[in-house]
C-alpha cells in the first residue's frame, strides 16, 4: 500500500517543479557565453518556484567559467552569467533582495582537469541556500 500511495506523491512533486532543495544547483554555459538557455531558464524557473514556497530561503549565485582566458575577462564573465540567472529569477517573481550574485571566475574551479569535458563543467551558476 505505501507503495501506491508514494507514486501519487511523486507525481505531485513533478507537476510542481519537484524540488526538494536547490542548493548546489547548477546551470550551465556556451563557452564564452553568458546566454542563459532554455534548460537553464527551466530550471532556474524551478528554484523560483521553490523559493516561492519557501520564504525563509535566500540564495548566492556563484558565477563560474572554465580556465581559459585571462582572469579579468572571466571573473567579469561569471559576474554577468550569475547576474543573468538572478535576472531570470526576479523575472519569474523572486525578490531581489533574496538573491546574491559573486563571480569567481576561473578562479575556483569546481572540477579538476583539462579538456571540454571538464571546462563545460565549470562554466556554471550555482546555486548556494542561505
């Protein structure tokens, strides 16, 4: 019976945008790019969306970029690709004064390494609750 019961529940989750937390949420960039896309759009879309039902919940976007290119072109960069997301979010409702922007450029990478595989992996937002 708790089986049958849990489906309804998850599907009722996914209607609602379906998330549970949004912190460590990332989305992701074109190289040189600070369009923000239309899966990125989707789910910043969602963390408004919590956020909405969550009043208490505030958030830090944390700029970042791959490790090409000098470090002023990218710390400059991750400040309008997290200034691009938060706009998507104000957009979408949430208050400004609830979100943060920082840029950390190519200045923190969060993954190690060389190549496209990597560096498409650390041209990102996230998402960080406080």
């Amino acid at each position: 019976m708790k089986k049958i019961m849990f489906v309804p529940v998850l599907l009722a989750l996914a209607a609602c945008g379906g998330k549970t937390q949004i912190d460590e949420d990332k989305v992701f960039f074109a190289f040189d790019s600070a369009e923000v896309t239309s899966a990125a759009q989707k789910d910043l879309k969602a963390q408004s969306t919590y956020m909405k039902k969550n009043a208490d919940v505030n958030v830090v976007l944390e700029g970042h970029c791959d490790e090409r290119g000098s470090t002023e072109y990218n710390l400059a960069l991750g400040a309008l690709r997290a200034g691009n997301a938060a706009h998507v979010m104000i957009k979408d409702g949430i208050e400004p004064a609830r979100i943060k922007t920082v840029s950390y450029g190519k200045e923190k990478p969060q993954y190690l390494g060389t190549g496209e595989e990597v560096w498409s992996k650390n041209r990102n937002v996230t998402t960080k609750t406080k």
